[in-house]
C-alpha cells in the first residue's frame, strides 16, 4: 500500500463517517454565543459564510470523540465574507478568503449550521460584492 493510501486510510478512520461541526462565537455570554453545529462528511476543511471575528471550534468524530479544537481563532482581516476552517492535526485553524475556482465544491457552513455546496462564486474588481450560490 502506497503511502498516499495508507495516509487517506488513517484519516478516514480518525475522521469516522462524518464530523460535526460546533462553533461558538466568544464575542458575548460568559461561555460564547452559539454560532453554527452541522454533521458532514469528514473533510479537511469546511468554508464559512459570516462567521464572527471571533470563534472557539469543537470537531467531532462520528458526533461523539473531540478530534479538533481552534480556541478563540480570530478573524486576520475585516474584508472578506468566508473563513476558511482546517483541520491540522488535533487543531483547527482559520483564515479569512475570497473564494476562486479552486474552492468550488467546498462545503460552506451557514448561521445556525446550515450547509451547502459551493457552486459558484463572483466578486466585484473592488470586492465591493459578490454574488454566489
């Protein structure tokens, strides 16, 4: 077995048969407000559409083992409307983006957990807006 297999194999089995996504903003209440919580098929990442500046991420396998947590991840800039989430190991991390071509398909996470599948993206030369679906 290749190494490229056995490493897809390794990840398919700590990630289960689907993940859940818990975010919190901690942006008010003394544990954070509830932002987002999905089920989803294991993915390395996951985009989110207006996510707050501030958020703390829990990443479940199968809904019951804590795989990854990001604490108090904090938005790099105030410019763009998706965050990228990433699962690195036992961490997650996030960086904020304009979505291109490449990000087509990706599962994007809506308030209050919602998601989808990004179909199509298109900004504005100025990033003034964008229209997507």
């Amino acid at each position: 077995m290749g190494d490229a297999q056995a490493t897809a194999t390794h990840v398919a089995s700590r990630l289960g048969a689907f993940t859940v996504w818990d975010l919190r903003s901690t942006d008010g209440g003394a544990s954070g407000l509830a932002f987002a919580r999905a089920s989803l098929d294991p993915s390395r990442s996951i985009l989110v559409h207006a996510a707050p500046s501030r958020l703390d991420v829990e990443v479940h396998s199968n809904g019951e083992h804590l795989i990854a947590v990001g604490h108090d991840l904090r938005a790099d800039t105030d410019h763009t409307p998706i965050a990228r989430l990433v699962l690195d190991g036992t961490r997650v991390l996030r960086s904020e983006i304009w979505p291109t071509e490449r990000d087509l398909g990706s599962i994007v996470l809506l308030p209050g957990g919602e998601a989808g599948v990004l179909r199509s993206w298109q900004t504005a030369p100025d990033r003034s807006t964008w229209t997507w679906s």
